[in-house]
C-alpha cells in the first residue's frame, strides 16, 4: 500500500517561490476551498507532475511554470511502501528529477524515461491512468473509467488485479516469435544458398575432370603474353621516370615557385614605394615653382630655398628611377624564372600522371597473371584439386544438416511460443482471471450505485462493455444518463476500484481526492449519500475534496484548506 505523507510545490502554475506544503496524511477529511482560479486544484498538478511527469489537467508541461517568476519549478512528494520511505523531486527550468530511498538516491538512468518507466513499475507498480482512476474523481479533463476506451479500461483493471505481468510477458513473447521468425527466414535462406552451392559443387567435380590439355597450353600462352606486357610497361615506367625535370621533386618545384613569388611581390611593393615617392617629390617641386608666400606661416619663400628643393627633388628623382629600372630588372629575371619552373611542373604533372596509368596497367596485368597461375595450378593437379573439392562437398552437405535440425528446432520452439501467445493475449489467461473478480466488482458498483440513491443494475463484462438495465426501461448504456447520474456511476466506479487495490493490495493508496464532485451534478440528495459512503470508507484514508460550497460543506470536514490569491500569487492558508 502507498501511504502518502505530504506534497510540496513552488512556482507552480500560480503558485509563488514561497513553498506550499499539504499533509496529506494527517486528517482523514479535508475540504480546500477558494474563489476561481486560486489555485485549488494545483494540489493535483503537483501530486500528478512529481509522480508521473505530466500535469493532471489538459495543459502542456511548460505551462506548469508560473509565468512571474518563470523557473525553479519545483514538487516533491513525500510517501511510505511498507518498511520504506521515499521522497520523488521534480522540476523544470532546471530539469530535475530525482528519487529517494531511505535518505539515498536511486541511481539514475541514462534515459529519464527509463527512470520513470522504474518508478512506475518497480514502486508505485501504477501508471497514469491507473492511479487517477483509483485515486482521483474530478470535473478537470481527467476521463472517468467508462469515457476510456476498452484498451485503456482493460490496462486500469490490469494494474488493479496485478496482473499486467502478463501483458508484459506477452510483449517478451512477441519479440521471441519475432525473433524465430527472423531466424527461419535466415535459415530458409542459407538452406536454399547451400543447396544451389552443393549442386555447383557436384558439376564442378563431374566437370573438372575433362578439363582438356588444350586449355592448359592456351592459359600458358597467355601467361607469357601477360609476362611480355608486363616487363614493357616496367621499362615504358623506368624511361618516363628518367625525364623528370633537373631530378627535382615537385614539392621542390613548388617551393622554388613560391619563393620566387614571394620575392616578386616584394619588389613590386619596392617598386610602388619608389614610385610613390617620386610622385610626391614632382608634387613637392611644383609647390614651389607655383607658390613665392608660405600658406602656413604667410612669409615669403626665398628664391635660394626654392632653388634648393628643387635641385634636392631631382636629385632624389634620379636616384629614384636608377632603383626601379634596377627593380625592373630583377622583376624580368624572377618572371623567366617562375615561367621555367612553371613549365617544369607542368611537365612533371604529365609525367606523374601518365607513371599512375602505366602502374595500375601493370598491376591489372599482374593481377590477371596470379589469376591465370591459379588456373594453370588447378589444372596441372586434378587429383589433388578433386579431392579438397569432394573435402569440401562433404562439409557443405554438413551444413545443410545442421541447418536441416536447426529448422526443426526452430519450428518447434514457434509451437511453443504460439501457444504461449495464445495463453497471454488478452482472451486468454487474463480474461479468465479479470471473469473471477467481475462478479465482485459488479457486485461493489452496484453496492455503492445503491448507497448513492441510483437504482439501476450495472454490470460490466470482461471485455468491459457495460450493460445498465432499469426496472423501467430497457437495457441502456453509460453515455444515455444525465450528468448527475454519470457522476454517481463515475463515483461508484472509484470507489469499487480503490475496494479491489485494497483486496489485492497491489495499488492500494491512503489517499483519495474528489475535485468538484459536489459542485457540477450532485444534489443535495446525492451529497448526503456520498458522504455516507465516504463515511463507511476503512480508517487510514485520506480524503480531500476541492470545492467552491465552502459554507455548505464545512461542517462536514475535520479539516479546512483554503486558497486565495495574494500579489498576483496563489497562497494556501490551513
């Protein structure tokens, strides 16, 4: 049984950073109340989100986040299984999820669903569904047991009567006959593969001996053509490398190359210098030839300063052009020498290129020439040659009878899983044991249908389709009743659910939340007699129920949560 201690939560959904924390094993009944949009049924986002993952109401798990303080979402739940004490914390922006056994953490898996998937089943031993089906009853977007469809009845009445086991034993089923069927087509396969190779042995081994002498002289004749090719190419190979250029590499070349560029660019940078400066010079004579008064200082310029500069601008001028006439020269003689080194490499690419065909020409003629010999050495020792070739017909027809048995047992072990399947699927064992417990079951719905002031007969079967019959009407189903009286099946159903967790103690809880039940269908009749049954419920449980008839129901609590908003935040007061 899981006994549930306490759910905390903060900066979810309205909820501030100021931590919420409800005990949810001290009253046996708690009423929580509070105006729309307080906060109430957050209790149940957070109990949903720290056990399972996902909020309980129809909103995505972003949302869960309080759109103030917008992170450090965090819920821990605290619970009891027998002996032990666990504590699960969850939360998002940042990521968390952890569970604790006796103060210790559970090692985490790689995968966060592998950790959830070991939760749910190795735990809780419930899954979504299953829990708010024996825990929770509300007007949310949760889905009363008869709005599921039959697969999702029939998981909820698998996790009760603890014998999901099955299902899972017919997944591991499925995988093995899946598994066998893959090996027989495997097996089928090479059966088929050896049969057609026993039949090219047999030929070969009838065939090989009239191998004519013909053949042989013909294979030797080629061997020597082959052999003449070959020592051509060898040499056509050894002449082509003699005429590599001046016996340099081509990483010397390039290098050789690139030098040479890289002391043009050099010059010509030299060279634009040079011949910047004698731009400025001519700009710098022909200020003073056109100009007697300084524009900086308004003096007059002397006649011998001019005269100066000028004689100093050609001076300069002169020796300037000696340079780049030098430069020039230098700059003929680096372009001839790239030009010849250019063409160096361009020749050693042809020779690189044309050496690559003539050595793969001659690797094809010498592969060729190893295949030829191998020919030339079957033929030349028949005898030897049929006996490894009997040797080797002898290990096929080996194989084939291994794989002959191994189809055998192949074929039987898919009998066997077969008939396995045939117990596991879901008109097999489980049926039968869910037909065992339907009379109970049956019996408890209509009990507590009684105890709700419905007089209907209701029963479900074990395909989980139910038949609802009326002392005055004819035989109707669940969708043909008003809301008020879904409510009271819904109810009933629940509290027949939680009945049978506790008889089999497989998903029993202390715990039991009923969200606006009273508010939407339920009379003041219905009231009453609800609370009867909640009442008749065995000591240790623990129910709360949100609603907004505060002052209706009050009275009827040993306990009072009530919600309210303050500074945009919701706040429980208890």
């Amino acid at each position: 049984m899981i006994n549930f201690r306490y759910i905390q939560w903060e900066n979810l959904l309205s909820t501030g950073a100021n931590p919420t924390r409800v005990q949810l094993d001290s009253n046996p009944t708690t009423l929580i109340v509070g105006k729309n949009g307080s906060g109430k049924s957050t209790m149940l986002d957070a109990l949903s989100f720290a056990l399972f993952g996902k909020p309980h109401r129809d909103i995505k798990k972003a949302q869960l986040v309080n759109t103030i303080n917008t992170n450090k979402m965090v819920v821990e739940c605290g619970f009891d299984i027998g002996t032990h004490n666990f504590v699960i914390i969850r939360g998002i922006k940042p990521a968390r999820f952890e569970i604790y056994q006796n103060g210790n953490m559970i090692n985490q898996q790689a995968d966060s669903r592998d950790y959830q998937k070991f939760l749910e089943q190795n735990i809780l031993k419930l899954n979504h569904k299953s829990f708010h089906q024996i825990v929770v009853l509300g007007s949310s977007s949760f889905i009363p047991f008869m709005q599921l469809k039959s697969t999702h009845r029939r998981e909820v009445i698998e996790d009760l009567l603890d014998i999901r086991v099955f299902t899972v034993m017919n997944g591991i089923v499925k995988e093995n006959l899946s598994r066998i069927k893959e090996s027989s087509v495997v097996n089928n396969h090479s059966l088929d593969k050896l049969e057609s190779n026993i039949t090219m042995q047999r030929n070969y081994i009838r065939d090989i001996g009239q191998i004519a002498k013909d053949q042989s002289e013909q294979k030797k004749e080629r061997m020597d053509r082959l052999q003449e090719q070959y020592d051509e190419l060898s040499n056509e190979y050894d002449d082509l490398i003699g005429q590599y250029p001046d016996q340099l590499s081509k990483v010397a070349l390039n290098k050789l190359v690139e030098d040479d560029r890289t002391s043009k660019q050099q010059l010509n940078d030299r060279k634009h210098t040079f011949n910047h400066e004698i731009k400025m010079l001519v700009k710098t004579t022909k200020f003073y030839q056109d100009n007697d008064m300084c524009p900086t200082c308004d003096q007059n310029i002397d006649s011998n300063v001019k005269e100066h500069k000028h004689t100093e601008a050609k001076t300069r001028a002169k020796f300037l052009q000696e340079e780049i006439r030098e430069v020039d020269d230098q700059l003929a003689t680096l372009n001839n020498s790239i030009s010849k080194l250019t063409d160096q490499l361009k020749v050693a690419d042809m020779i690189d290129s044309e050496g690559t065909k003539i050595m793969n020409l001659r690797q094809n003629v010498s592969r060729m020439m190893v295949e030829y010999q191998k020919d030339l050495d079957q033929i030349g020792d028949t005898h030897g040659d049929l006996k490894g070739a009997n040797k080797t017909l002898s290990c096929m027809i080996e194989d084939r009878t291994s794989l002959f048995d191994e189809k055998a047992t192949l074929a039987e072990s898919k009998s066997y899983y077969d008939a396995i399947f045939e117990m596991l699927r879901d008109t097999g064992i489980k049926t039968k044991i869910i037909k065992q417990y339907l009379p109970a079951m049956n019996k408890l719905i209509n009990h507590y249908l009684q105890a709700l002031d419905f007089f209907v007969s209701f029963n479900i079967d074990e395909s989980f389709q139910e038949e609802i019959r009326s002392r005055y009407r004819d035989t109707f189903n669940y969708a043909s009743f008003s809301e008020g009286e879904k409510q009271r099946i819904d109810l009933a159903l629940l509290f027949t659910w939680r009945k049978v967790a506790a008889m089999k103690n497989s998903a029993s809880t202390n715990l039991l939340v009923l969200d606006e039940t009273f508010d939407s269908s339920l009379d003041t009749e219905g009231i009453e007699n609800l609370m009867k049954i909640l009442d008749t419920i065995d000591d240790g449980t623990n129910t709360f129920i949100i609603s907004h008839k505060g002052d209706v129901l009050e009275s009827k609590f040993e306990n009072k949560i009530e919600f309210v908003t303050h500074n945009n935040f919701s706040e429980a007061r208890i």
